[in-house]
C-alpha cells in the first residue's frame, strides 16, 4: 500500500523506518542491512528525501577516518506530525488483514494493539491476544504482517486462566499494556467493564 503511495518500495521503507525510530541515525551501510535494499537504490531516496527537508544528513567524526555520514528524519519538518500519523494508519490498516487471518487460527476472546500501532514505544509488546490459538497458523499471518509492516513486531499469546490470573494478580505488565496507550480491536471477556 505504502509503495504505491509513496512511489517506491525503497521511499516506503526509508519512511517507515526514520517514522518507526525517529531518535535513530543511521550510516548508508547499516541502513542498506537493515531494509534489505541496496546502497545505491537508497542513496537515491536519501537524496530526494534529504532536498525534500524531511530526512537530514549529518556528518561525524569518527577518530582519523573520513567523516561519516549519518541520516536521521528532521523532526522539526512541517509536515513530519502528518506524515508519522498516516504511517501508524498504514500500519494499522496492514494489521486489519492481520487480523481478519486470526478468525481462522483459533478462539479469540481479546485483541489489543499497542506499542508501534499506537506509536507507544514503551509497551513491551506490540500485540495482546487471549484465547485459544493455533500456534503454526498465528506465526504465518504474523510473518506476513512483519512483511508488510518492514519490521518484528512483538506479540503477547496468553490463555484465558493465565490473563485472568495476571489481571487478579494486578500484573505490571498486564496493567500497562490495560491502562496504557491501546486499541482494543476485540473484548469478548469484558474488560472494559471490570476495570
């Protein structure tokens, strides 16, 4: 979807990734690693991004080698909160075929996003799901999801008993994901209404 927007599977995934980690810089190399894309296809999109404003190249020392080049997005662009908010969409909107693929892979009694669909970096964990799960067919979606989305995502599987007994419990981790920045997607344990 986003590289049909954005014009290119390489623009896509350099968005994705300085909207995902936007306090990261990162070298041309370790960039091309991690995307999976070659230097050359990206040093073209660096430069369009970088004369477009939204992506900024900083050179650093590092000891008696050449100066390095770093590349981090310029929080500070205009149209950089517009753009970050149709990423986390985008993100969102690849999970819905997620999601649709879990009716089939078991008993989904809950369904939570947190953490990089609700741009809450301090959730430890992207997705909540409670229920009975086909552990195989649940790690099939999940890889296409990760496909989509360009990265890992984080996934909390937990049974009826045990998140009942973590929510009786008072669980930190249960807690903050409850009470923290999430889209219930799925409640068919009523928890909205026992909190």
């Amino acid at each position: 979807m986003l590289n049909t927007l954005f014009g290119s599977a390489a623009r896509a995934k350099l968005l994705n990734y300085f909207m995902l980690y936007p306090d990261k810089s990162q070298t041309l190399p370790l960039l091309a690693r991690e995307l999976e894309t070659p230097s050359t296809t990206l040093r073209k999109e660096l430069s369009n991004l970088i004369s477009f404003g939204l992506v900024l190249e900083e050179k650093k020392s590092s000891g008696q080698k050449a100066d390095k080049k770093y590349y981090r997005v310029n929080p500070v662009f205009i149209l950089y909160p517009e753009i970050k908010a149709l990423f986390i969409k985008a993100q969102i909107l690849s999970s819905e075929r997620f999601i649709k693929g879990l009716d089939g892979a078991g008993q989904i009694k809950f369904l939570a996003l947190t953490g990089l669909f609700t741009n809450y970096p301090e959730a430890q964990t992207d997705i909540l799901l409670v229920g009975k799960i086909r552990r195989p067919m649940f790690l099939k979606l999940l890889k296409e999801l990760e496909a989509d989305l360009g990265r890992e995502v984080n996934y909390t599987l937990l049974s009826e008993i045990e998140f009942n007994y973590r929510r009786d419990v008072m669980d930190i981790f249960l807690y903050n994901i409850l009470e923290g920045k999430t889209i219930v997607l799925r409640d068919n344990l009523l928890i909205n209404k026992s909190l």
